[in-house]
C-alpha cells in the first residue's frame, strides 16, 4: 500500500500541450480566445444586470436564465485563464491537485448546466400545457429549490469518476494532450490499464447528456401536440418564448454528443479533437446571450430602458 501512494505522488505536475496545431499563430489565437472570452463576459453579466434591473423580468424563466448565465461565466472562466498563460507565456505547468479541481469543475459546471436546461424546459412545460395554474405550480420557494438541487446534483455528479481518476497511479508521462485538464486525456496518462474506466466515464457522459435531452424533446412535442390541437393564439404566443430556449438546448447537447464522439473516434488528428473541444465550450457561452436578447422582445425592452439606470433593490416573484 505504501509503494501504491509513492507512485501515485511520482507526477507532482502536469504540462498542457496547448493547441499545437495553433501555436505557430500564438499572438492571433490569444486574441481571438480574449475577445471570445470578453464577450462571453459582457453578454452573460449583461443579462444577469437586465434581469436584476427590470421588475418585468423577475418571473422564473428569467431566474433560471440568470443561472444559465453564471454557468457560462464560471465555465470559461475555468478554462480560459490558464489557456492564455499557455498559448501567449507558454506557461504549460499545472500542479497536480489543480489539474484535478479543474477537471471536477468542468464536468460538475456542465451537469448543473444540464439539470437547469431541464428546469427551464419544466418552466416553459408547464407556462404552455398548464397555464391556468402556472403560478400556483412555479411558485418562488419551488423555483429556489429547483435552482438549489441542480446546483447541488451538478456538483455532485462528477464525484464518482473524479475519485475513480484520483484512485489511479500516475508515474509518468505528464503531458496533457489538451489545453485544458480534460478527463480522458489525463486518466490516459495513468499507469495501468485505463480502457474499462475510460468506457464507463464515456457511457455516463452521454447519459448524462442525452436522457435530459430525450426529456427536453418529449416535453416540446407534447407542447407541439397541444399547439396543433387547440390551435390558441395564446399557445402559439407562449410557444414564441420557448423557440430561444430550445436553440439552446439543441446547441448545447449535439455540441457535447460531438465533444464526446470525437474521444472513442480513432481516426481523428489530437490537434483537431482540442480544436473541437475548446470551441464547444465556448460556443453556447457565447450564443446563449445572443439567442435570448436577439429573440427576446422584454430582454430589448430592458435593455433600451434601464441600460443606463443605477441598479435598484429587487424582490423576485412579485
């Protein structure tokens, strides 16, 4: 047992190998990712400043945006920070418990962000097939616990394969293939045979990603289903704000389907895999408050109204 934590302490550190293919480019890839990751920031805080501001937003679908907004920022601040150290310093090292945190934030901010897609289409559900007893049903106490429990099962569910990863002996090599500590490519560095768990971390991924999307296209063909049969205006209009919401959904998880497709894919160069990977994770960052205030006629409204007003006290729900 003592020789088993020795070896598991030989790689003290890890090197990311940053995007190869690109390092040639440094100077406009690091400009690039800056203005993605300025953007990112100023659309998503934004909203989050919209919302707060204007009382005609302080209903659940904008709540739960507020959160999708978090999560935007918190995933690209996770990634970014140390990618640009390495593309413009070249500053590749990561400690190893770092390397870890890393990895556990990426997926547990990607699981929360699949738990709270699934309340926003809950909301949008009930708005459209209920929408007599909407407000009885998404009230304001159920809107926190329903913000609460999927942050918490979010954080919760990558507990499992991270201590799987942390169970592992990593003795050498220690150089990321990636930019960033992605699972797959630092459980690979492990010494011992990583297959079986590699396997299962894939099958959980595209659970975790597919059955809330399964769920999320059952509930918009019900809500398609009512549309066509009573055939409302006020169907039709509460349908309207449901179309931002589901270009989200359908960006978001065929985006992850293709992120984890490209590791079981063997014919496919490492250089192209990082490139797909990092552009994943920032293109819903960045789309997703480009979809909701180009589509979203109250998000204008505030914007044109309060954009330059102080920020006011809030109560949410009213």
């Amino acid at each position: 047992m003592t020789a088993t934590n020795e070896t598991q302490h030989n790689v003290k550190e890890f090197l990311l190998a940053g995007i190869p293919g690109l390092q040639t480019h440094q100077n406009l890839l690091f400009i690039a990712l800056l203005l993605v990751y300025l953007a990112v920031m100023a659309g998503n805080l934004l909203i989050l400043y919209l919302v707060i501001l204007d009382q005609r937003l302080h209903t659940p679908m904008y709540f739960f945006l507020c959160h999708l907004s978090v999560l935007d920022i918190l995933i690209t601040t996770t990634i970014l920070p140390k990618m640009f150290a390495v593309i413009l310093l070249e500053d590749r090292i990561i400690s190893f418990s770092w390397c870890f945190v890393q990895m556990y934030l990426v997926l547990a901010i990607g699981c929360t962000e699949n738990v709270i897609l699934i309340v926003m289409a809950y909301d949008r559900y009930i708005a459209i097939m209920k929408p007599l007893h909407y407000h009885l049903i998404i009230n304001g106490k159920l809107c926190v616990l329903l913000a609460v429990g999927a942050w918490v099962l979010g954080y919760l569910a990558p507990f499992v394969p991270l201590i799987n990863a942390l169970s592992l002996t990593y003795c050498g090599p220690n150089i990321v293939a990636y930019c960033y500590c992605d699972y797959p490519a630092v459980v690979s560095l492990a010494c011992a045979d990583v297959s079986d768990i590699i396997s299962m971390a894939f099958i959980n991924a595209m659970c975790i990603v597919n059955i809330p999307l399964l769920l999320i296209l059952f509930s918009y063909f019900r809500i398609i289903l009512n549309i066509y049969f009573t055939n409302t205006e006020d169907s039709k209009k509460a349908f309207s704000t449901c179309s931002s919401h589901l270009i989200v959904v359908l960006t978001y998880y065929f985006s992850l389907d293709l992120l984890y497709i490209t590791v079981v894919i063997g014919n496919i160069s490492a250089d192209a895999r990082v490139i797909i990977g990092v552009f994943i994770y920032l293109l819903t960052p960045l789309l997703n408050p480009i979809i909701y205030s180009l589509r979203n006629k109250q998000i204008k409204q505030a914007a044109e109204k309060y954009l330059d007003l102080p920020l006011r006290p809030i109560t949410f729900f009213h």
